[in-house]
C-alpha cells in the first residue's frame, strides 16, 4: 500500500500544479488534492470531478490524461495486491 499512496501523492502534487488555479475546492491544496484523489481511487463522483475541469479549458487533453492514467496505474496495482493476497 506505500506504492499506492506513493502514486496517489504524485497525483495530488502534479493535480495541484495543473488545475488548482481552475478548481480550487478539489485541487487548491496538497491535503486537498490528496482527499480528491483517494476518491478517485474509489470510484466515487469522479466523473463529475472531470467533466467540472473539462468544461471551460483549452487544454482539455492534460485532464483526459491525467485521469486515464491514473485509473490505469491504480487498477493495475490494486490487481497485483488482490493476486498477492489471493497466492498467499
């Protein structure tokens, strides 16, 4: 789970960058973006997270990017945790 959060706080740091000047009750801060990840992590309203950022940006590009990756780099280490735990 270090890698987990190692990930999830990468995100937060890069999402604060990148959109805490366009959405600052998600992104404004580091415990903020923090918070705003883990609930991507889980599922939860995330694609109304993205679609608020995608509204009104040019670069709207950087936001599909941002959060394919993401679910993609979480789902793939929340499988390697489940096969772990399922061969122990």
């Amino acid at each position: 789970f270090l890698i987990m959060f190692l990930v999830t706080a990468i995100y937060a740091i890069m999402g604060n960058s990148l959109f805490g000047d366009l959405d600052d009750l998600y992104f404004g801060t580091f415990s903020r973006a923090l918070f705003t990840m883990f609930q991507v992590t889980t599922g939860d309203q995330w694609s109304d997270l993205a679609r608020g950022l995608f509204q009104g940006q040019p670069l709207s590009w950087r936001v599909c990017v941002y959060f394919v990756s993401f679910h993609m780099i979480v789902g793939w280490t929340l499988l390697q945790v489940v096969v772990a735990v399922l061969l122990d």
